[in-house]
C-alpha cells in the first residue's frame, strides 16, 4: 500500500456519530456460552440495557415475556427476544 492511498479519503462517507442508548442484543448475548437457561441468562446480564424499537430496555424485563426457559443456541435466545420487542429502527439518545 503506497502512501498515496492511505492519505486519500473514504470511498464511503460514514456520516456523524450519533449516540444509541443501550446495547445491541448480539453484543449481549456473545458474552455468553450456550446451551444456558432462561435464569442463568438473567443472573448474568439480566441488568445489561440492550436497543430496541422503542427505546432502550433492560434484558430482565424483556426476558420475563419469553416463554421459553432453556435456550439451544444464541441464535434461539436472540430469536425470542426479538420476538418480544420487536425489529426495525432504534431510536438515537436524542429523540
């Protein structure tokens, strides 16, 4: 790589930082093995803020309407939570 090509600009503008409150579920949940159950998964980060459609939520309250009570695989737990609250655009702090 020459010099050249490290001063030039991005081929994408990234935009500005615009703040998110709480953390993506994805983040959440890698912090974790699998297989877990639905209480060992609030004992450790039952008290972790994740993003949502409609603001942020902790984990603990989400979990308490899941049905569900021994997940498989994260992409199970990621699944239930998802349907839970939902998927689309997460709020910026700002709005």
């Amino acid at each position: 790589m020459s010099d050249e090509d490290e001063d030039a600009e991005p081929a994408v503008s990234l935009g500005e930082h615009t703040p998110v409150e709480g953390a993506p579920l994805a983040r959440v949940s890698s912090r974790l093995t699998w297989p877990k159950e639905k209480s060992e998964v609030r004992r450790l980060e039952g008290d972790a803020v994740i993003r949502t459609p409609e603001g942020p939520r902790e984990l603990s309250t989400v979990l308490e309407s899941v049905d569900e009570t021994y997940f498989q695989r994260r992409q199970e737990f990621e699944g239930h939570v998802r349907d839970v609250v939902g998927t689309g655009p997460v709020p910026t702090a700002d709005e």
